[in-house]
C-alpha cells in the first residue's frame, strides 16, 4: 500500500474513531450518572463512630453537625435552638432555578401543615450572588416569611460536604438526619419524608 | 431550479435518513438535562425560566442535530463535506451540552468538582452556550454545510 492510500486510510478512520470516542464519551458520563446516582448518599455521608448512632457525621441517623447562622433579619439560629421540630435544612443559590421550583413545593407543604409543624432553613452558598437584597427577594417570591434564610457565612455547606446545589437534609426533632438527597424536590417527596417526622 | 435545496445542510435535513439521526442527536442534545434533574416537566420549566439559555439552547441542540446530520449525510448518502474536520464541532458540542445546559443540571460534572468551581461553571453557562454555538455553526461551515452544491 502506498504512504498515501495508507494516510486517507488512516484519516477516515481517525473519523470514525473520534465518532466512537464522542458517543462513549456521552454513554459513559450518562451511565456514570446513573451508577453515581444510586451510590452518591454513601458518598456524602460520614460513617457513624464506633457503630453509635448518636455519633455527629453526615449519615442517616448520625446527629447532625452543629451550624449557626445570622439570617436576613439579623437573628442568630442554630441546631440546637431549632431543636424541638423537625428541620429541613435546603442549600441553594438565588439563581437555581430548579431550587426555586423545589421550594415552591415544599411551600405547598408547609402550608398545608399549618406552617408550624417544621422549620424550614434555606442555606444560600454563593459568595457573588446571594446578597441580603437577593435573599430577600428569593423568600418574597419562593418561601416564606417564617423561613429561616441566611447566607453561609460561617462555611456550614462545607461541613455538611455539599457538592451540589439543591442539597438537602433534613433532622429531625433532636437533630438526627433523617433523610438528604440533592436531586429536585417535589411535593410527593416533602410529604413522605417530612410527614412521619411531624407525626 | 431552487438554489436553496441544494445547500449540504438542506439536503441533509430532507434526505430521510439523515434527517432521523439529525432529529434523533437534536432530540437528545435538548432533553438530556432531564436525566440529571429526573424530571422533564422540571427541565422543560428550568428552561423555560433561564435566560438566555432557553433561545440559545435549543438553538445549540438544533445545531449539534444539523452537524450529524451533515455528518451521516457525508458518510452514508452523499459524499460531500471534509469528514476529517468534525473536531472542532463535535468539541462544540459536547462543551454546550454538558456545560451550558443549566446552572445546576450539572451533577454528573459537579460531582468531581467542589462545589465553588461548580458555581463558577454555572455563571458562566451562557458563556460556554454562546462559544458553542458559535463553534457548531463554525464547525458546520467548515463542512461545507452552507455550501451551495449540484443536485446530486
């Protein structure tokens, strides 16, 4: 074979292959999703120490690691002064889109529980868009006024190891987690993982 | 004798069978996002918020549609474009796609990534939607696309 034949040759197969490399390319990050998805709970979570569940971390039935925030209004809150109810703790940005549409679900929610039966605490992690005008407006048009809406100034997201917006938790009454995921909220989801808590 | 008809990109998209795979990678380029937000009504209503991402983005997943379209066109029906330049378009649109898509679409992305480079990613979306359009449209012209060809 002559070193042209061989080099168009070896250009359409270069074609041929680039179009393999893309398209698995695409198969192996959708199908990594995929098994991700099923695993990334374990991901996030800290084991419990020792096997006691009463241990801080980031697994289901760990207590929840401590936090203090200063929300819009100035008030200072914390797990231990939300104790008492259940909490459902929400990292977001005022920009999430899916986040805002994930809120208006759990509002439904909330306000078909009478607004009192849990604490919701909205957590917004970015530095350049979360301004206090921001929040306020984000809580005006997707939460509610009896939110608890606060920047993350004191680097909670990083000790609850947030990696993606639209992070949840949520504790219950004595501040064990009892449920986190970070796909899209819908009301079906608030309502089973919240209601048993309620009671 | 209509001149339009006879450019690559028309031809590909009324020939049959490319205009199936077309359809088919326009399709799948659109509805990805749903994948990772495991809703479609929730994508199609994120899209339908985001701007500018809801003109550029199906405009990119209609490109990302004409680009293997003209590409199939070349290989199986009528050879006509420099296959060995699909580089840069298919670059272009894997950058769209998997960047542009949405602010936070992005999980199977962010997950290797901390979270403050994510939020980066996500404001600049519509700067990576922008480039990859402009790089798709690059990529189609240099595959002939626009070219205005004999009936064949």
């Amino acid at each position: 074979m002559t070193g042209g034949k061989r080099r168009r040759k070896r250009t359409s197969h270069s074609s041929k292959r680039l179009f393999a490399i893309a398209l698995t390319a695409i198969a192996s990050i959708v199908l990594g999703y995929i098994a991700l998805s099923s695993s990334t709970p374990h991901a996030l979570t800290t084991a419990p120490k020792d096997g006691n569940v009463q241990a801080t971390g980031l697994d289901v039935g760990n207590l929840a690691p401590n936090f203090q925030l200063t929300d819009t209004g100035g008030t200072t809150f914390s797990r231990a002064s939300l104790a008492g109810k259940p909490v459902f703790i929400f990292f977001t940005a005022t920009w999430c889109v899916p986040c805002q549409l994930g809120a208006k679900e759990l509002l439904k929610y909330y306000n078909e529980t009478g607004r009192n039966a849990f604490n919701v605490v909205i957590v917004f992690v970015d530095p350049s868009s979360d301004t206090n005008a921001a929040i306020i407006k984000w809580n005006k048009d997707f939460g509610s006024n009896s939110w608890f809406t606060a920047f993350d100034a004191s680097g909670m997201a990083n000790v609850y190891q947030v990696k993606y917006l639209d992070t949840k938790y949520v504790l219950d009454k004595d501040g064990m987690i009892a449920w986190k995921d970070f796909y899209p909220l819908n009301y079906e989801t608030s309502r089973q993982v919240l209601q048993p808590l309620i009671g | 004798m209509n001149v339009m008809q006879r450019a690559v990109l028309l031809k590909a998209w009324t020939n049959k069978k490319s205009a199936v795979v077309g359809l088919a990678a326009a399709t799948a380029a659109l509805l990805w996002p749903s994948i990772p937000l495991r809703s479609l009504d929730l994508w199609l209503k994120t899209l339908s918020y985001l701007y500018p991402t809801r003109i550029l983005y199906p405009v990119l997943a209609f490109l990302t549609g004409s680009y293997v379209a003209i590409y199939y066109y070349n290989k199986r029906v009528e050879s006509c474009c420099p296959v060995s330049r699909v580089r840069t378009g298919t670059a272009g649109s894997l950058i769209g796609v998997f960047l542009g898509a949405c602010p936070a679409c992005i999980p199977a992305i962010a997950f290797f990534l901390p979270l403050g480079l994510t939020l980066t990613l996500s404001h600049l979306s519509p700067l990576f939607l922008s480039a990859s359009v402009a790089v798709l449209l690059f990529a189609i012209y240099r595959m002939n696309g626009f070219r205005v060809m004999g009936r064949g």
